[in-house]
C-alpha cells in the first residue's frame, strides 16, 4: 500500500517520465483531478488504470476514501492536470492523511512550470521563492512584489497580466522581469525586460495562454531602494556629463559592486 506521487507534462505530453508511465500502469487507481484531462495522457500511452476524480471540492472526502483503500493494500498515483501535485495543485491533504495513517508517499520527478520557467528567464536561480498564483487585491500584490528573498515566481492569470506589470512598473520600473508564455506547447513565448519595458508592450493586450511571471530580485527595502546605493554620486557625475541614465547605472554597478536598478531608481526619483 503506498501513494505515488506523479507529475505529468505540462503541455507536450512527451515529457511525461518512463518512472510516472510505469507507476500509473500498476496502480491499483489514479487520483486526477479532470478524469478526461488525465484520460487523454493515459490513452496516448496505452494506461488502462481506473480514474477516479480528486480536486480542490471533494479533497477532503476523497483523500478520506483513498487512504481507506491504501490501508487495505491498493496503491494510489496522484496527478494533476498539469505539473507536480500539490503545486498550486490539489494533493495537499492527501498526502498530509497519508502521513498521519503511516502510509508510505513516494514522489517522482518530473515536469513543474515554475522550475523551466525559472530557467528560461536567464535571471539568479541561486535563490528563489515560488508564490503560487499572485495575490488579486492591490495591497497585498504590493506588498509581496517588494518582499525581499532573491527571484520570485508566480502563477498569474492572462487577463490580470496588464495591471500587475503596471503595478511593478510604478514600485520598480527597472526591476529585470521575464514572461513566459504556453511552455513546452506549440506557442511557447518568453519575453524578457524591465518592469516599465514589459508593462508597456503589455498595455491593454493580455497575453495568451498559461503565463509564468519571473520577477528579478527586488531593490526594495533594507540595503535596497530605500537606501542611498554605492556609487550614486558616480553615476550623478556621468550622467550630468552626457552619458545616459540606464547604461552608465549598469558600467557604475559593475565598478562597484552596487545595483543598477538600485543606483537608477535612485537617481529617477
């Protein structure tokens, strides 16, 4: 008796592991959360396991059910439409009765569009958080943009992609932001840039699709924005001798080990 955690692809069903294959073969049941979703992965692969649905409405009863069957020897796959369960996903309570009764969980790696879209945006992913989908309220969107804590990446709805860019543009319009659209699928799009430079290429035209958003790390806060950054007073000079505002921040920040949307910001307001 065991559930087995299993990641599915995120768009092309070829990414779909040969590990995940094998352990939906031999369940005993998979837990998905649209059975015709998870169908159309299963008959592209020859799986004939039984289905039965699992998400955010019935979690609770559900998971009540699958324990009962896992404590009388049946093994369980999880999976989610798309990605890792648990992942802004259905699984959580899940796999937390699983624990509580003693029951083994074993997860498989697998496909996660917050880790290739991390990748894909050629921005630090020495330290990162990932934020689920971003919050709707103005405030608390607010708050969590400036949060410190290196890259961040969140989930965001097309249609709310607009107003959340403008939004950062005004914290931070040279905060360094990557979009990345329809991974994995025909469509795929990563579009890169700063805060302002995003937010007006996205102005009153919602992206298409599933949409990844990766932040750069904020210069707000301690040590950020709100603090005088080394090498403004350099950057004052250069820029009072002709140079221009963004390339002479970046030469600046690189002499002295500073930020350049730090020393910009600085030197805009």
């Amino acid at each position: 008796m065991s559930l087995v955690v299993c990641p599915t692809p995120i768009g092309n069903l070829e990414d779909v592991t040969l590990r995940v294959l094998a352990a939906l073969r031999e369940a005993d049941v998979i837990a998905c959360e649209d059975t015709r979703r998870t169908r159309t992965l299963l008959d592209r692969y020859g799986v004939s396991s039984p289905l039965v649905s699992y998400h955010e409405h019935n979690e609770e009863q559900r998971a009540a059910q699958l324990v009962q069957r896992m404590q009388g020897g049946d093994t369980v796959a999880l999976v989610s439409d798309a990605g890792m369960p648990l992942v802004s996903d259905p699984g959580y309570v899940l796999v937390r009765a699983c624990v509580a009764a003693g029951i083994g969980v074993e997860v498989l790696p697998g496909p996660s569009a917050a880790i290739a879209a991390l990748v894909a945006s050629a921005l630090p992913a020495d330290r990162w958080r990932f934020a689920g989908f971003l919050p709707r309220k103005r405030g608390e969107l607010s708050k969590l943009l400036a949060e410190g804590g290196g890259t961040l990446v969140a989930f965001e709805s097309p249609r709310r992609v607009p107003a959340t860019l403008a939004l950062l543009a005004d914290l931070e319009p040279g905060r360094e932001v990557a979009l990345c659209r329809e991974l994995t699928k025909v469509h795929e799009e990563v579009v890169r840039g700063s805060a302002s430079e995003l937010a007006e290429r996205y102005a009153g035209k919602p992206p298409k699709g599933e949409v990844v958003l990766v932040l750069g790390p904020s210069d707000i806060g301690p040590g950020g924005a709100g603090a005088e950054p080394a090498g403004l007073e350099q950057l004052c000079r250069l820029v009072d001798a002709g140079a221009k505002p963004r390339p002479a921040a970046t030469a600046v920040a690189e002499l002295t080990g500073g930020s350049a949307n730090a020393l910009y910001k600085a030197l805009t307001e």
